[in-house]
C-alpha cells in the first residue's frame, strides 16, 4: 500500500506507508539525497584569486559548510519531509563518507523534529552491504547508531585537501600561467593525495629516459627425442653479459653429440582460487582486462549497486564473514547460460570454502546478488557484472591442479633444462579461462641415463629493455601499497591528473606524462621531495584513520598537518625559482605565445591570442593578460571597439550548433557597471546605448531558467538565432530571412521586445508574399511556426557568465516557442582477461 511522489526539489522521489517500528505502528517516509547534502568551501571573500594571499588560507581564512548543490535545495527539502517526525533510520552506504553523510541529514532535520520524550532514542543507523530483501530485514531488525567519529574523519580530510590544495594551487597557477603560455592546463593544481600519483608516473617515466639497454647472450640447445620432433631447452645459467663468455660455453657444448639426461622429476602442483573480490583488484581488472578507466568502472559498479545487482562496491576486505550466505549467492546464478552447468555442479557436488583473506572490518567482497541477462545491463555494465560475477563462482570452485615434469639434461659441463605441465584437474580455471594453464608441448618419456641427439646449438644476442609506462592497474597498486587515497577516492586522483593535462592514456591504458607533469614532480624534487613522495600522505591517512577509530584527536590532528603544510608552503614559495628554471627550459613565455588577434584599448597595438588552456589575451607592451571563455573559439568581431574602453571585441563561440556571444576582453575582466560581474560578455552589459548589449539586443525573459535573457545573436544568419544569456537555451528562427532587428517597442502581451524581419521575397515563409513583418516572437501567430526551441550542443561544459541582475526588454510571459528539445545525445574480452593475467 505504498504511495510515492517527487520531492519538491524534483530529484528525489518520497515513498509513504504504514507498517511498525520497534513494537508499534508507524507511519514511513522513505527519501534519498544526491551524494554529499553539504561541501566545504571558504567563505566569500576568501574564495577571491586576486584578493587573497594563499598562505592565509591554512589558518586565517574561515571555512563553511554550504549546500553541495543549491539547485536541489536538498536541506529545505529535507527539512519539508522531516517536519513533525518522530524517528530517523538512516539508510546512507556504510562507509565513511556515508556516515558523514549521516550527520549533513541529521544537522536538517533533527531541528525540525519532535523532541524526544525524556531519553527516548530517535536516531537509528541502519548498516547493510547489499540492497536485497535479506539484508534490508536484517538491518532493519539490528538498527544501531550513527558514527560520529568516522564522520570526523571525513571532515578532517575535507579540510585538509581544501586548505593545502587551494593554497599551492592558486600559488603555482597565478605564477606559472603570468609567466608561460604554452602550459595547456588550465589549473596547475596540487592535491595532497594527486600529486604522488603523478610522482608515480613520473618515477617510470625517469626510469625510461635514463634506461641504458645492455647486451647478454644466451645459449639455446634443441634436442630430438624422436625422428620428427625436436625439444627446445633452457639454460640453467639462463644469461651471461660477455661475449667471450658465452663463446666458450658453446665451443665447449659443441663438441658434445647427445645431451644425456641427469634427472626426471614430477610434482603436482596447485593454482589457487582467487580470493574474494575488493575494490582495488576490481578497478585493477577493469583497467587492464576490460579497458574501462578506474572512474568509469566506479560509476557502473555503483550503478549495479543501486540496481541491486551486486553488493557494495566500496570494500577493503577479501573475506567472506562466516555467517554469508555462499550457497544462497550461487543459487541466484544457476540459470544463466554462460555458467549454469559450473554452478549446477558446485551446488551438487558441494562448494569449497573460498580462501581466508583479509578482514578490514567494513564491507563483505564484491559479490553478484542477483541473476541479471546482458540484455538488461548492456555494454559495460554486463562486461563488469560478468567479471564480479565469475570471479565470485570461482571462490567457491575447486583449486586448479596440475603436473608438472622437469627434464635436466646436460650437454658437456653445461646443465639445460625443460618442463612440461599436464592439467589434471581444471577447477576454478573452467568459470576463469584466462587464468588456465596454457598448453604446452608434450615432453617425451625418458628416464635417467637415457641419451638425446642434439639438433643444434646456437648463441642467441639479446637486449634488454626499459621498463614500459605505468598501466592504471600498476598505478592502483601502488596507491594501495603506499596508502594514497581510499578505495573510494583512487579513481579520483587517477582521473584528475588525466584532466589536468599531467599524464595522456595510451593504449594498453599506459600512463605517459605529459612535459608540465613532467617538469612539475622535477620542481617539487627539487624544492621538496616530501611534496610528491607517498611517505608525508600515508602517515595523514593514519592519522585519519585513528580519528575513525576514536585514538585521535580530530582538532590535533588538523592543527598538526596544517602546521606541517603551511611551513613547507612558505619554503616552496620562497624557492620557487627551483621550479621556474625547469619550466624555462619546456615552456615559452607569453609574449612568445599564440598570434597576434586583436588590439588593445590602451597601446593600441595587437593582443596575442594564447590558445592553449587557459585560452587568453596577452598584451606584450602593456604586459597585461586578459582571461576568455574557455571551451570554445575566439576570432576578431567585425574590427568593432567597445564604446567605453576602445578595445577590438572579440567573438566566442561553441560551434555551429551552439551559442556565440561578443565581448570586449576589458570589460570581461573589469565589470564596468555595478550590476555586472566578471566573466561577462556584451550580451550580458547593461550598456543602454551600445549596439551589442544586452539593452539593445535582449528580446525576452529565458522560457527554461529564471534568471537568462534571450539575447540576439547577430552574426548568427542567414541561421538566425537567439540564446539564453545564463543557460544554454538556444531559439532557431526566421531561417533565410535577409535582417533581424531588435526593436524598440514591446509586446503588449508578455512584454518581450518586439523583433522586425525582412525576408527575400524567392524565399518569404511569411503570408501573401509578404518580405517584411514586425511582431513578438511568443506570441505573434505569423512567427509561431517559424521558431524552434533547442539546447546548445556543446563538447565541453557550457562557459556561465557570472550571475548578473537581470536586464532586458520585458519578460517573456507569453507561450513556449513552437517545437521540441534537442539535447546533444551522447555518441575478445576473454581474450583481454588472459592477456592480463599471463
């Protein structure tokens, strides 16, 4: 008898029912947030590049917590849903960031609740590790209390990265971007746990530059036990670096006719199961098995969760709890094509116990909670369940075992040796075949005394190689082995050094870095190893978790690791100059960079235009630097100035299927009205005479957000169009038509400007003819069918202006534009497992 409605944010949906809580009737509402209710950030002022001093930001600058997106208004919504209630059972994931999640729900609603009578209990936290029908009862039945100090260390960790990661980053950002053009980054960001992944990189990276190959030889015999096979061995002394060396060792071998056989042993060998699966060797497997990036693989392992498919996908631990239910697990597989007959006769013949792992104490392993068919999940997520999914069924299978023989023969002095496996037994091998043994070539029977002809000798001349670049799965190894970031966060740090520009995925899903990664882990060597060395993150992260265990004071703990920082921030500014003449050597200055554009307001003589990330305008005789929207492209507009500063406009656009807007590279910098903020362009000034503002080409209120006008574009025909100054609406209309004109008289309906048209008369879509016609664009019915509403497509995240008062000609009241929205929609894996794992 459940009811269900959306919330009043839209996002979240509030399902309402009665049952009983602890012995007594109830009545439940069941919500759900969006990640994170809150985020941690400075407060205003402090949040400004220019105004604020980087150093003052490990200690003076006050930090708050704000809404993590005020859109969804998730603490008003709250607060709605939890008025008047009595209990609250938090169901957030059972880790550390879910219990601090528990206490942003707590700080809303607890204010808005009953009071408790007395010491009646309110708050319950409910821990599960999967969302099926067993696990949410038995939750349900064992409800026990939020933590506060797992929460805690969170916190912590929120303000530790914020602190010392906004510090050195607005430092080396605003000194590196003032000095070089080419840099092709538009953050030059630090992270506490970020920067020693990208030290990793580089360390392989340095190994590989100053890698110097070495010449060896070996000696390689092939016997015939028969007429028409032949048996190639191996040298026991496997290699020799002289020449000389190795000449003599096949002179002397040469001289034998037969190699005679010294001993035969077989042993029975095992390959053991797999032990139970953790996050790191999912993301492991995904990156070098599946190709999917550790952040890809994240997100559809927490898809799989939501849907119920498979258990928390955030754990440490490899090892079953005693009470887990194996059997009940595998039952749920028993009718899929790919694995029935395996799991039909584990569940007949009996499972084996999975190996005893490592117990963190958090999650039980990754494991499938229900059957699921690739045409439910698709692509990806099929290919990651069916790994979990194996993985899972191999645990409980039986170990691989197989025979191996060693034959050693000698030849002269010299000892070879060759060694044949034979499978006896396949085991987990059978639901994993790329761990199988391969086969190999049957070794002859012989004994000990029994003598070989020899086929040939021969010296093979051979290099050795440099290490290859970190793959991703390398990478995560040694973030775990080293204590950078979480299970949760390593995907994290991996994808944010990728979009910073440090490091480029190559094939095989290697990790090269880039010269600024490069240079930057050489500057922080330079300067201060302890920056870009694992060894200062692991012991925080220690630290951190002794705030989780309650051994550790959260205050001491933030004040210690601040001071640590804040002193290492001092010595980095103050030797800076370490790290620029690095950076002189791979990067060219500004006024060496990008091509002359447009001219400035105050020398008169040409800007050049930087496109590389952060795209910029660099005067070099006035030696200022102008900053541009980003993610798209800029070219002169028409040779015009702005009226009030003369510099040449310039045009940003995101394509054809997107916006474009003018603006003065000045006033985009400098606001010059009050009501207007930094990063705007003319179609958001509220010049009142000059022919690109937004007063002279605004024609309406935006139909979709609250705050955006619809602006003109006049460069957009004969395609003419206007956009939404805020949002990335766009109206197509009038298309063909030979001018469109904003003008001065409104609608008296809605209050929009009024727009005059004139068409060619071959291609007039206007009645009787007609070439010429003035109306509102809402409401006129000769303008209806001539528009269509559509979003703008773009590649990169749409550029906002800052969020200005509105201004226009009127509101826009009137009907939607005609038409529909047109979002820009976006566009042998056994094979790959064995190449992995062999």
């Amino acid at each position: 008898n459940m009811s269900s409605r959306k919330g009043l944010n839209g996002a979240c949906s509030v399902h309402e029912y009665s049952g009983s809580f602890m012995g007594q009737s109830a009545h439940f509402k069941m919500t759900s947030v969006c990640g994170h209710v809150m985020t941690l950030d400075f407060i205003g002022k402090y949040n400004s590049w220019d105004k604020v001093d980087p150093a003052e930001l490990f200690s003076k600058a006050p930090t708050e917590k704000k809404e993590a997106n005020p859109k969804l208004t998730m603490v008003k919504f709250l607060q709605v849903e939890g008025r008047g209630c009595d209990c609250i059972v938090l169901w957030l994931d059972c880790d550390k960031e879910g219990e601090n999640i528990c206490f942003e729900v707590l700080d809303a609603v607890l204010p808005v609740m009953n009071k408790p009578r007395g010491t009646e209990r309110t708050v319950y936290r409910a821990k599960f590790s999967s969302i099926t029908d067993t696990d949410i009862c038995n939750a349900m039945n064992h409800l026990g209390e939020p933590n506060r100090n797992e929460a805690l260390s969170v916190d912590a960790r929120q303000e530790l990265d914020l602190r010392i990661g906004c510090a050195f980053t607005r430092f080396q950002t605003k000194y590196f971007q003032g000095k070089y053009g080419n840099l092709d980054s538009s953050l030059i960001s630090f992270g506490p746990c970020q920067t020693p992944t990208l030290g990793f990189c580089v360390e392989r990276h340095d190994k590989i530059q100053s890698f110097k190959p070495e010449t060896y030889w070996v000696l390689q015999a092939k016997v015939n036990p028969e007429k028409e096979s032949s048996l190639t061995l191996d040298w026991d002394r496997v290699r020799v670096f002289d020449r000389e060396v190795a000449q003599m060792f096949l002179n002397i071998t040469k001289m034998a006719k037969e190699a005679k056989v010294e001993s035969v042993s077989k042993k029975e060998k095992v390959k053991q199961r797999p032990l139970a699966l953790n996050t790191v060797e999912m993301l492991r497997v995904a990156s070098a098995a599946l190709g999917m990036g550790p952040q890809h693989a994240m997100q559809i392992a927490e898809r799989l969760y939501t849907q119920g498919y498979i258990s928390y996908p955030r754990t440490e631990t490899t090892h079953y709890p005693e009470n887990f239910d194996l059997k009940g697990c595998l039952r749920q597989q028993a009718n899929n094509p790919y694995w029935a007959e395996t799991v039909k006769a584990l569940l007949s013949e009996g499972i084996n116990r999975p190996r005893k792992g490592h117990d963190a104490g958090d999650h039980p392993p990754i494991t499938p909670m229900r059957a699921a068919t690739e045409a439910e999940l698709g692509g990806d997520g099929w290919r990651l369940y069916e790994y979990i999914t194996r993985h899972f069924i191999a645990t409980v299978s039986a170990d691989c075992k197989y025979l191996q023989t060693t034959i050693s023969f000698s030849i002269g002095p010299e000892r070879f040796t060759c060694v044949g496996k034979v499978v006896t037994s396949p085991g987990f091998t059978e639901i994993m075949p790329w761990h199988s043994i391969p086969l190999e070539e049957s070794l002859p029977h012989c004994e000990k005394g029994d003598l070989f002809p020899i086929g040939e000798i021969k010296l093979l001349e051979k290099q050795t190689n440099p290490p290859d670049y970190l793959t991703e799965a390398e990478l995560i190894t040694l973030m775990e082995k080293h204590g950078i970031g979480t299970d949760a966060s390593i995907p994290v740090h991996i994808n944010n050094i990728c979009q910073r520009n440090y490091v480029t995925v190559e094939s095989g899903r290697r990790l090269k870095p880039t010269n600024l990664g490069i240079v930057l882990v050489h500057g922080y060597y330079k300067i201060d190893a302890e920056l870009v060395l694992p060894t200062i993150r692991s012991a925080v992260e220690k630290q951190l978790n002794l705030i989780a265990l309650g051994k550790a004071n959260y205050h001491q703990v933030l004040e210690h690791t601040l001071d640590i920082f804040k002193r290492k921030f001092h010595y980095f500014v103050d030797s800076i100059a370490g790290m620029d003449e690095l950076m002189e050597v791979s990067f060219s200055p500004l006024a060496a960079t990008g091509k002359p554009l447009s001219r400035c307001g105050k020398c008169h003589r040409f800007m050049k235009y930087i496109q590389a990330k952060p795209s910029r305008l660099h005067c070099s005789h006035c030696d200022d630097t102008y900053s541009l929207p980003q993610n798209g492209t800029i070219k002169l507009y028409k040779e015009l100035r702005c009226p009030l500063d003369d510099f040449e406009l310039v045009l940003w656009s995101s394509g054809s299927r997107g916006k474009s807007y003018p603006l003065c590279p000045y006033c985009y910098n400098h606001p010059p009205f009050r009501d207007m903020k930094k990063g705007m362009g003319c179609n958001e000034c509220t010049h009142p005479t000059c022919q690109h503002s937004l007063s002279m080409l605004g024609i309406g209120q935006c139909v979709e957000c609250e705050n955006g006008v619809l602006v003109l574009d006049s460069t957009s025909g004969p395609k003419w169009k206007m956009a939404c100054n805020k949002c990335n609406v766009i109206v197509h209309f009038f298309e063909n038509a030979h001018k469109v004109r904003v003008s001065p008289e409104t609608c008296e309906l809605c209050e929009a400007a009024l727009v005059d048209v004139d068409f060619n008369k071959a291609k007039s879509p206007l009645p009787g003819d007609e070439t010429q016609h003035s109306g509102c664009v809402f409401c006129d019915p000769v303008f209806q069918d001539l528009v269509e509403l559509k979003h703008a497509a773009m590649r990169h995240p749409m550029h906002r202006g800052g969020q200005g008062k509105r201004q226009g000609r009127g509101r826009g009241k009137g009907r939607r534009p005609g038409g529909r929205l047109n979002p820009k929609k976006p566009k042998d894996k056994m094979a790959a497992l064995a190449a992995y794992f062999v």
